[in-house]
C-alpha cells in the first residue's frame, strides 16, 4: 500500500514530512512520585518502630474473631 503525497499517513501524523516529536518529559519526578515515596518512608517507620505493626494484627484479628464466631454463633 502506498500513500500518495496528498494523505496522512502513518508517518505524518499531521500532514507534514519529517521526524514526528514527542512532547519532552520533564527531567524531574512529579509531585505523585515524590509523595508516593514520602508514604511509603513513614509507613516504613511506623511499622517498624512504632506499635502500627501489633495494632494492625490485633484489629486484623479481632474482625476474623467477630465475623467467624458471629456467622457460627447466630450474631451476624
């Protein structure tokens, strides 16, 4: 297939001969990437050196608890 001189074709996206150029991307991280990074650092501590990692299982397992013996039992 050939593409005569007056249609667009692939590789003249806009009509016009020659290289097609992507917009640059910028040369820094954005602002999610910055923040994603920054939650995951205190996320990262708290789990580690705080009580985050013990409050999660007691909370984990309290909902197993309620939620199983509650369906066994008749509550739920």
């Amino acid at each position: 297939m050939s593409v005569d001189k007056g249609e667009k074709g692939a590789s003249h996206p806009d009509g016009v001969p020659g290289a097609y150029e992507h917009p640059a991307l910028d040369s820094e991280p954005g602002y999610w990437a910055e923040t994603w990074a920054e939650f995951k650092r205190r996320m990262g501590y708290e789990w580690h050196e705080n009580q985050l990692k013990e409050t999660t299982y007691l909370v984990a397992a309290t909902w197993v608890f309620v939620f199983i013996d509650g369906y066994w039992l008749g509550w739920l």
